[in-house]
C-alpha cells in the first residue's frame, strides 16, 4: 500500500528544491498533493500561488484546499528564504525579510491547517528548521529563524498534541538546491568534507525523511527535530 495512501497533503516550497521532490514523492506514495509557493508550482493535482507570509493568502490556500479535498492531513512546509550577511552590516530590511518568511510565514500556516486538523480529528505537520540553527557564519537572521523554528516546533507538539496533530521538524545539513546553487564551490567542499558520509545531500534524502515524519509511520513521534545532513552535526553539537 502507498504510504500515503488517501491522505490530503499541502506542501509549500513546491516550485523548486526540496518542496517540488517532496510534492512529487508524496503523489507517487498516494497523496492528493496541494503544491503552493510564490512561484508557479508544476507538481501536485492542484497547484496554488501563496504567499506563507501573508495571512490572507494563507487562509485561502487553506480554504481552496479544503473546498476541493474536504480536509487537509499533511502539511509539509518548505517554503524559505535566505539572504546572508554578516550581522554588523546586515540590514534590518534584510533581517525582517526571512523573519518574516521563515519563522512568522511557518508559525502562520501551522495555525491555519491546525484549525481543519483539529476539526477533523489529527494530522501530521513537517516543519523546515536547518542545521543552521546551531550558528552559521554569515546567516545571524536565518539561522535565528531556524532556531526559531525549532522552538515553535517543540511549543506546537505539546499545544497540538490534544488533536492528534504531530509536529516535527528536518534540519537538512547541505543539500544541493537552487538555494545552495548560489553559493561558491569553496564553501561547498568545505561543507562535504565536514560530512562523515563525504557527499552533499540531495533534494530526495530530504524528501525521504519528510515522508517518513508524515506518513503513520512516525505515528508516535511528536516533537523532534530531525537532522537529515550526512552525520554533519554529529560530533560538533547535540542532535
Ligand atoms: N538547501 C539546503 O541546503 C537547505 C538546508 C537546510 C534547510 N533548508 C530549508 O529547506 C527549505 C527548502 O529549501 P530549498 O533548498 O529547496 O530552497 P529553494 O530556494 O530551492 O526553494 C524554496 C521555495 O520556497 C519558495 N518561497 C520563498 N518564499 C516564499 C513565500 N513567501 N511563500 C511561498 N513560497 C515561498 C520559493 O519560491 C522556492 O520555490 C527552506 O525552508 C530552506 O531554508 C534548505
């Protein structure tokens, strides 16, 4: 049987990267895909242009689904931004900017599926935190957004539990994406040899680890924060 056979899934981020294989992995797995980003999205059955900073255009995201599925069961959100600099000169438009999107456009989304998930009896939410929440040079306003992220994660196991939505987070380590395309191959090489399993991840082993966390069988897990990132945190902080 697909693992997620039946299920109603938005996922965010579905134009590019890690949200567009995550879109596409939890169709071939069963899912009736909502794919929503900024950007057009060519995966899922329907595909929806939401802005998750913006409050209304959540809402409506969450209204079209539920009009056209009945109930939403999954929400996998990948949606984000970066905009790095180091903090002395870093801009407060530059700061607000992926506060904004990262940390108040999760916290957004998360409140608007878990009022259907509640009314219908639970859900699974799968959140985007970073390996950049430990501290990353050059990224004080995402790697505080992802740290952010991971507080709010924690905060909204223990509030949603009640309704049977879990909550949990992935901190992929370095993933080869658009958004890490941008980067110099200096800093790539550096990041694989700081990966025990010496190869950059791939939007599919984040994909994977979403699947895992949405589908029934994570059914008791609540509450973590999964690190999807070659073994690259182990040894320089807690898991
Ligand atoms: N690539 C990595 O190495 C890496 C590592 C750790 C965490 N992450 C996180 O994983 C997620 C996906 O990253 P990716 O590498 O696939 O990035 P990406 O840039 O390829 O995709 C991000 C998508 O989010 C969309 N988006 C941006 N702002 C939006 C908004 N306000 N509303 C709706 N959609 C919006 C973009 O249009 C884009 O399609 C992000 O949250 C990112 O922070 C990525």
């Amino acid at each position: 049987m697909a693992r997620l056979h039946d299920k109603v899934a938005i996922v965010t981020g579905a134009a590019s990267g890690i949200g567009e294989r995550t879109a596409r992995l939890f169709a071939e797995e069963g899912a009736r895909v909502v794919a929503a980003d900024i950007n057009e999205p060519h995966a899922g059955v329907l595909a929806v242009r939401a802005d998750v900073a913006d409050p209304a255009s959540v809402e409506e995201l969450v209204a079209t689904t539920k009009e056209r599925f009945g109930r939403i069961d999954v929400l996998a959100h990948f949606a984000g931004i970066t905009n790095d600099g180091r903090a002395e000169k870093m801009t407060l438009v530059q700061w607000d900017a992926v506060l904004r999107v990262n940390l108040t456009g999760t916290f957004l989304i998360a409140q608007a599926v878990v009022r259907e998930m509640s009314a219908q009896g639970g859900g699974s939410i799968v959140l985007a935190s970073s390996r950049s929440y430990l501290g990353n040079f050059g990224q004080a306003n995402y790697a505080a957004s992802k740290g952010g992220v991971v507080s709010l994660t924690r905060t909204l196991a223990l509030e949603f539990g009640r309704y049977k939505v879990r909550v949990n987070a992935l901190a992929p380590g370095f993933i080869e994406t658009p958004m890490t395309a941008v980067l110099s191959e200096k800093l790539r090489a550096k990041a694989i040899e700081g990966t025990p399993l010496r190869r950059a991840g791939k939007p599919e082993d984040v994909a994977q680890a979403a699947l895992f966390l949405a589908s029934d069988e994570s059914a008791f897990i609540t509450g973590i924060v999964l690190a999807v990132d070659g073994g690259r945190t182990t040894g320089t902080a807690p898991a």
